[in-house]
C-alpha cells in the first residue's frame, strides 16, 4: 500500500495489521489481556484523524505477538481437523 500511495502522490498513513486475528476472540472470552490491543486501534484512529498518521507505538501494540506462532499454527491446526 506504501508504494501504491507513493505511486498515486498520496500519503500512506500507515497500516493496523492484527496477525493471529482469529485467537482474539477466545482470548477475550477467556478474560485474557488483549483490551490494549483494542484501544490502541482506537487511538490510531483518533491520530489518523486528528493528525493525518498513526505513531509506530499504536500500531505495535495492535500488531503485538498474541501467543508464540507455534502455539496458534498448532490450535489452527486441531481445529482444522
């Protein structure tokens, strides 16, 4: 998309990328701590409006590691089958 933009004469903003989206959703139910995850996607939209980009820290904690890879290729995997 950053190349796109540049490609176009537009400003790439930046991009909230959430790897191991599916395993958010049972986290919560199991009252894990993902709410941070979820305020920083608010806050990255409060930035992009009011300052036209979202800060390397929003979109971290958005991206942040949820579990080890390992762990989520495995449960993807038993629920697959």
């Amino acid at each position: 998309m950053r190349g796109f933009c540049v490609g176009v004469g537009r400003t790439w903003a930046g991009a909230l990328l959430r790897p191991h989206g599916p395993a958010l959703r049972p986290m919560m139910e199991m009252g894990m701590p993902v709410d941070d995850v979820f305020e920083a996607a608010k806050e990255a939209g409060r930035q992009l409006v009011r300052d036209g980009e979202m800060s390397t820290e929003a979109r971290n904690v958005v991206s942040r590691e949820l579990l080890p890879r390992e762990t989520y290729i495995q449960q993807a995997s038993q629920q697959s089958q």
